[in-house]
C-alpha cells in the first residue's frame, strides 16, 4: 500500500492480511478490530535507515527527532552494542 495509516481498515473490512511489524499490529489493533497471528515462516530481520541533508545535521530541531526515533525504534541488542547511542552522520541502523 502506498501509505500505510489506511491499512488497518483494509485488513478489518476485508478477507486479506498484512505483513507488518508486531508493535504496528498492536497500534492498529487498539482501534480496529483486526487478528494478530504469528507469520508461519522466518522472517529476517530488515535493516532501517536515517537519512538526512547535511544542513541539518546539527540543526536542535532535526537532531531531537532523530534521537527521538532512536529511542524508541532502536533495539534492546542494538543499545548494548554501539557506544555512543547516536546516528551516525546520514544513515543509521
């Protein structure tokens, strides 16, 4: 789906599903009523980026929001493993 905030209401209305992250599928679940499975075969784990213009890389504004993501998306390993906490310049994971 090109933008996915309508999703749930496919899903809810329809005989199809959905494969999406499970903190996603919790979201959509308080406010549809929708059927949380589990996906029948592994999945890998996907990488997500950050990418942002140079201009703002010290911008207060673009660095609260970035840090802001990571928090909140950043896994329990990931956290352990990288010493500063911080995205790198332009991309992170």
């Amino acid at each position: 789906m090109p933008q996915f905030h309508v999703l749930p209401m496919v899903i809810a209305n329809s005989d199809l599903l959905a494969v999406i992250p499970n903190r996603l599928a919790q979201a959509f679940a308080r406010s549809v009523s929708i059927k949380i499975l589990p996906v029948p075969v592994a999945i890998p784990p996907i990488d997500i980026n950050m990418f942002w213009h140079e201009r703002y890389h010290h911008d207060p504004t673009n660095k609260w929001f970035r840090d802001a993501f990571m928090r909140l998306f950043r896994q329990p390993a990931m956290r352990s493993s990288r010493s500063s906490g911080r995205p790198s310049h332009g991309t992170t994971r």
